[in-house]
C-alpha cells in the first residue's frame, strides 16, 4: 500500500432480517479518500443503497477532515450515479478492458 495511508474506511447496507445487501470499502488518506468498490446485491438495486453508501462515505470523509473523494468505474458500471452525484470525471482509457472504458471520478468535498 502507498506510503501515509491511514487505513480502511467501509459501511454496509443490511435488509430487515439484518444481512448485508450491500457496501463500500475505501482507503483513507491524509487528505484523500479512495474508493475501492461499491456493490448492491443485484435484487436491491434502484433504491438508492449505492447513493446512500456514497452520502455515507462523503459523510465520514467531511468528519475526518479529508477534502477530496476518488474511484473509478467501468462503463457497465455505474459511472452515470457518480456524474448525478458530482463526482467530475478527471481520466478515461476507452478499451481498457474487453471493450469496456474505465473512468476515473473525483469530488472535492465542501468542509462544514
């Protein structure tokens, strides 16, 4: 791992009987938050668990006093959430794999 990180930061989304249907894992940086991977069980998709990761993660970030949120996606991801959320795209390979595109996101946070 890169010098400085501070250690891993996740949260979860669990149903009504208490299992885990969905989360986010990220690295936790002096001044950088790096997600790794958001994921919602398919069959809980469309509502709004991956927004609420996100908002979750923005959250801690702010609390921590980290000023600027990264990922990236592949195009059969999920890169038009993190647009809607206000994430800028700052890089792109368009074949990057198998012939889907790989977009990096970042979002620099408002502290207070």
């Amino acid at each position: 791992h890169l010098p400085g990180r501070i250690g891993p930061l996740c949260a979860f989304v669990r149903d009504a009987d208490g299992a885990v249907i969905g989360g986010i894992v990220a690295d936790h940086y002096p001044t950088d938050i790096y997600i790794r991977m958001v994921w919602v069980q398919e069959t809980h998709r469309r509502h709004g668990h991956a927004r609420r990761l996100l908002q979750a993660m923005e959250h801690a970030a702010r609390r921590l006093g980290v000023g600027r949120i990264s990922l990236d996606t592949f195009d059969f991801q999920a890169p038009a959430l993190y647009k809607a959320l206000g994430y800028a795209p700052i890089g792109r390979i368009d074949d990057f794999y198998a012939g889907q595109g790989r977009t990096w996101f970042r979002k620099d946070l408002e502290q207070g």
